[in-house]
C-alpha cells in the first residue's frame, strides 16, 4: 500500500542554479550563508530530495558540525537527511551514507560501519559506501563535512554537471511508440507518460530510465517532468499520454472490497511476516466491459453506470454506495504485489471517503 505526499516540484536542470548559489559557500566551509541560499531556494524547491539533503549538512556545519551524539544538531540532522529518503527512496542509499558520516564524524566506527553495510549494492552513493566501510575498520579518520557532496554525487556542488533537461529530445531517432496495452517494460527512454503522482492526480513527465532486472528499480520508471516529482515509480502507475483502451481496460473486473486497513512487515532472519490488520471485508464489485457495474452492498446490489476520467486514466462509478460518484485510481506498487499477487486500486468519493479494492482472479 502506498500513501504518497503530492509535492510541487521544480527539478533537474532547472534546481541547478539554486542549488549552486548555497554550494558554493558550503564548499569554503561558509555554512550559515550556504545554509540561507538553500533555505531561499525552498519557494522553488520544497520536497526536492537534493535541497533537503544539502539544507540538512549545511545546517549541521552552521552549528559547528559537533563530534558529540549528544548535541541537538547531531540528531537534527539525521532527521533532515531522513526526510530526503521518505520523500524518494531513490536516495536511500545516499541518505544511509551520509548517516554513517556522522556516527563516524562522532567517533562512533561501529554504528558507521553498520550504515555502510546497510547501503544498498546497486543505489546511489554505493561506492562511497563501499569504500568508507573499508575506511572506517581500517581506522581511517572521517572526510571532512565540505567533501561529502561530492561523495555522494550531489547536484549543484563544483565541477559537477547540470543534469540532462528530461524534456530534450534524446540522442538519436525519436523513440518508437509504445506498444499497446500493459505490461513492463512498454515504455522506453524519451518517451512522454502520464505519471500516477499522488491518489487520483496524474502528470506528465518523460522517461529517464527503465529498472533492471534484480536491482531496486525492477518493475519501475525513472520519470521526470515539470509537473512530475523526479523518481522511480512503480509500472502500474504510468500511462501512454493519450487515450487508449488500457486507461479503463484495467478497472473491468471482479473486486474484493475493504475498509483500508494496515500492512506490517518484520523480518527475522531468513523469515519473513506480514500482518494485516482492519481491512474489513466488504461485498465485491464488478465492473463490466459495457460501460455497467454491479456493486453488492448490504442494502442490496447496485446497478449503475461507469464512465472514463475527463482526460486521465480511469473511470468513475455513477451513483455507488452510498449514493455518490466513485474515482477508481490505481494503488499498487512492488511491496503490495509481492503481498498480495493481484492489482490494488482505490475507490474515492467526493466526501473523502475510500476504499481499498483488490482484484478477484478466476
């Protein structure tokens, strides 16, 4: 299950001169005036995971990058750099480096080695990681705070290269068009999508990459626009830009209806748990092909109709329970895939109220 923050966003080429104006003094060690250019920028930047990061170490620089775990600003930042990470995992492994800087800036070698061999093989900042496991057991001293950027690729910092403007053409031909239905991968670098971005909004973005298979990004998109969050996401929530069958093919089925409930995983070893707790199981859902649907309730079964999204993925179920127009969006992504073995969507009323809705396979 996936709850995602909607944030606007300007990214990529377009941060880079915002970023520079605080990297620059944050290099001369001059963190409180890299710390007030990084916190302008918020206006144009806020929830753009590099901002947070280089707001989080220059802050720490301006109030003296203290040794000591016990100082305020020791925990304040790994508070910042762990809100980079919640707003796009994608910079995980970077975050749980720069975690380990500070254990071992602190004279902590244990629980920085811990962070290192934490950091995911194939994510950003890896082979930093890899190198500063080395480092740290072999006794080595912590990089000074003003190179840590640059360990972890930071853009905006000195002699590093603006990153590519999404929206240009790529090199070579124009991509062919994607071939028609589901199914991953359809989409190939440079071709233009619309992005599942938070709930039942959409935009649109270009294709930066495509995940591999066996890494962290398997099953997903590197997209990035300028009304898109540049990140990773799941294959279920990226569309062809225009109308197509497969924008409301997905929503014909049979659903298994609940009240969202919680997911908690724990792993114990080489065992792993899933709870789920509420979730209460409510009558199926059956959306036909013909533009119908039959939706059990315990006031007896409703038959209505359906009609597509204005100009998005989708479709809206007329006069459902409870007498209101419900939006169906999709809600899946990899944990909820590998969980369960079938799609997830969501229904939303206009009063704000959901439901969870996993598809029913013969």
């Amino acid at each position: 299950m996936r709850f995602v923050l909607a944030l606007a966003v300007v990214a990529g080429a377009h941060a880079q001169p915002a970023l520079e104006a605080g990297a620059a003094p944050f290099a001369d060690d001059r963190y409180a005036e890299a710390l007030a250019a990084f916190e302008a920028a918020e206006a144009d930047l806020a929830g753009y995971p590099p901002l947070t990061l280089w707001q989080g170490l220059a802050r720490y620089g301006a109030a003296g990058a203290p040794t000591s775990m016990s100082a305020d600003a020791f925990w304040t930042a790994q508070s910042d750099l762990g809100r980079a990470n919640t707003a796009d995992r994608i910079w995980g492994t970077a975050v749980t480096f720069l975690k380990g800087l500070l254990y071992w800036r602190a004279g902590d070698a244990a629980s920085a080695a811990d962070w290192f061999e934490w950091c995911a093989p194939d994510g950003l900042a890896a082979a930093s990681c890899a190198q500063a496991l080395a480092d740290v057991q072999a006794g080595q001293p912590a990089p000074p705070l003003a190179r840590w950027p640059e360990l972890v690729e930071l853009p905006g910092r000195a002699g590093a290269a603006p990153p590519a403007d999404p929206l240009a053409a790529p090199p070579g031909a124009e991509p062919a068009a994607p071939p028609p239905g589901g199914g991953f991968p359809r989409f190939g670098r440079g071709h233009v999508v619309l992005v599942n971005t938070a709930g039942p909004l959409w935009g649109r973005g270009v294709v930066e990459e495509v995940g591999e298979a066996g890494t962290h990004s398997e099953g997903m998109y590197l997209i990035e626009g300028d009304d898109v969050y540049r990140g990773w996401y799941w294959h279920g929530d990226v569309e062809a830009p225009d109308r197509e069958p497969v924008w409301t093919d997905h929503y014909v089925g049979r659903w298994d209806v609940r009240i969202p409930g919680a997911i908690t995983t724990r792993t114990d070893g080489s065992t792993r748990t899933t709870t789920v707790s509420g979730g209460m199981r409510l009558p199926p859902l059956e959306v036909f092909p013909d533009g119908t649907y039959a939706w059990a309730t315990d006031d007896g079964v409703i038959r209505g109709t359906w009609i597509p999204r204005d100009g998005l993925p989708g479709i809206v179920l007329l006069r459902g329970d409870e007498g209101a127009d419900w939006t169906l969006y999709p809600n899946s992504d990899r944990s909820s895939t590998e969980t369960f073995g079938t799609d997830l969507i969501i229904l939303n009323s206009p009063t704000a109220t959901y439901r969870d809705a996993y598809r029913i396979r013969d």
